[in-house]
C-alpha cells in the first residue's frame, strides 16, 4: 500500500508538471514499422498545435498530416537513424503544421521508453515553438545580406568596430583604394590594415588623431 502510494504521488507530480510546463509534449507508442501512434497530448501541445488531445489520442500522425511536407523526408530520415542505432534520443528541428494549417518551427527532443525488461513501449517527444527565433535570425541574415551588399556596390571606404571586442571589420570597397591616387599619394593597403581599430588609429597623421 505504501508503495502505491509513492507511485501515485509520483505520478501526481509528474503530470503537474507536464500541465503547468512551456513546453509541448507528445507521446506515441513506440516506433515499429513506420506508424507512430498519439497517446498523449499535453495541455501545451493543444495550445501550440490547435488541436485539442481528444482530437489526435490514437490518430497516427501521417494521418494527421502534422509533419509539413517538405520535413516529412527529413524527419522519416531522423526515425530511421533513431531506429537503427537502438531506439537512441534524438534532437531534430523541423515544421510541424497547426490544426489552421499555419507553420509553426519546433525543436523537438524524442526518448525512447522502454519497461523493466528493455522492450520499447512507447516515446515522447518535448516539444519547443522556435518560430520566432527563427524569423528573428532570418531578418538579421537579410540586414546584413543587404548591407554587404551595399558595402560592395558603394566606392566608399566603409568598415565596422566592435567597441567592446576590439575588432574591426573592412568593406570590400577597401581594395578598390589599392594604387595611387589623382595626386600621386598611396592609397590604403588592405594587407596592411589589421584586424584592430589600433591598426587603423596608428596610420592617422599625428596632427589629425
């Protein structure tokens, strides 16, 4: 009796847990074949995914179409590897699609669970929503995309310090101030220029510094 109790507690324990964590997740009976069934469903995956866990405990995922279909290789992929190397963990990202039909990016860590006897039962997947740091990291990508691109495309010397760090970083443009210029003057030397703001300071006339 006393250890049913400790079981139960347990088991009270982990589900508040579950319920009150931010992050989603899914269980599936453990992959055989190429059918993963859903049963479980946290309250968080409902909010996530729009789908309430009435609606998709016991639906197998391919029927739910919940794996967006240019991941659906890649993910079957990650299974057959998981699936190969014993039913060893695995961290995969990918787009999984809500009930509304919209993307959403996920980080998904998977387990396999097996009984006393090491037999597979079942595996759970946590589940993290990612879109917005992945939409944060594309708009820098695109920023910096253009304004490299305008670093080459400009005659203008444009270069970047890192005040904290030290560092500096040189456009493109600087090779094209290679040579002499209408008054016979050397230009900048790229190869002369280093990577510190120190290197730049110490090539400024005294008068000017």
């Amino acid at each position: 009796a006393f250890r049913a109790r400790r079981l139960l507690a347990s088991g009270e324990r982990l589900r508040a847990q579950i319920e009150n964590s931010p992050l989603a997740m899914v269980e599936f009976e453990a992959p055989e074949g190429r059918t993963l069934r859903i049963t479980g469903w946290s309250p968080r995956a409902e909010e996530l995914f729009g789908w309430e866990a009435a609606e998709v405990v016991g639906q197998e995922l391919e029927d739910l179409r919940f794996v967006h279909p240019e991941d659906r290789e890649e993910l079957n992929r990650v299974l057959e590897r998981s699936r190969a190397e014993g039913g060893a963990g695995s961290i995969n990202r990918n787009r999984n699609l809500r009930k509304d039909g919209t993307p959403v990016w996920i980080r998904v860590s998977a387990s396999l669970l097996r009984d006393a006897e090491g037999a597979p039962r079942r595996s759970v997947a946590i589940t993290e929503d990612v879109t917005a740091q992945r939409e944060a990291r594309a708009r820098i990508e695109e920023m910096e995309s253009r304004f490299r691109a305008a670093a080459r495309a400009t005659s203008d010397l444009i270069w970047e310090w890192d005040i904290a760090g030290g560092g500096i970083w040189w456009a493109q443009g600087l090779e094209q101030a290679e040579g002499t210029g209408d008054d016979g003057a050397p230009r900048l030397d790229p190869a002369l220029l280093g990577p510190t703001v120190a290197e730049w300071t110490d090539r400024i006339h005294p008068e000017d510094r």
